[in-house]
C-alpha cells in the first residue's frame, strides 16, 4: 500500500478537552502513523498526518470523533507531500 499525508484543520470544541493527547494516542496505536498535532490561537486543532494510505484514512476518521469531551463541527483535510516524520508528536500551540 502507498503512503499518503494530509494537513487537517479540526474545528470545534476541540481545544481544553484533551483533543491533542487522544489523537496522538490514537496515532501510537495505528501502526505507521507519524506526524503532529498543535493547537491554533484561533481555537482550532491543526495536524499533519502521514503513512500509509489506510492508516491515514483511519486518523482521518478518529479526527471526525474527537476524544470524549470534544464536539467537532468540521475537519477539512488536504493532500499535501510526505515529510518523512520519524513519529507522530504534540506541538505547542501557535
């Protein structure tokens, strides 16, 4: 299977309810998923995402659930080109 990366904008409740340390729980638990995720001064959550393409697919759709106390209202995603992360990490917010 090829590799694939995507840039997400995550918005909504998602910022103070654990949003970032779920999905980068759920990166470590998806094999091959690398990247990062931060917080954005306007309230939403930014990532970038990369692996193979089914791992991918499957971040895509924990970022639609959010973590327990988090209410998404969108997540727009992007294609963008792989970056080579060696993991997937928490960012400080910008």
């Amino acid at each position: 299977m090829s590799d694939r990366a995507v840039h997400i904008f995550i918005s909504g409740r998602v910022q103070g309810v654990w949003y970032r340390a779920w999905l980068a729980g759920k990166a470590g638990s998806c094999m091959g998923a690398k990247g990062w995720v931060r917080n954005l001064s306007d309230g939403r959550v930014e990532a970038h995402v990369e692996g193979p393409s089914d791992v991918v697919k499957t971040m895509i759709d924990l970022c639609y659930q959010g973590s327990p106390l988090s209410r998404v209202d969108e997540v727009v995603v992007t294609n963008v080109e792989i970056q080579n992360f060696e993991k997937f990490e928490v960012r400080e917010t910008v």
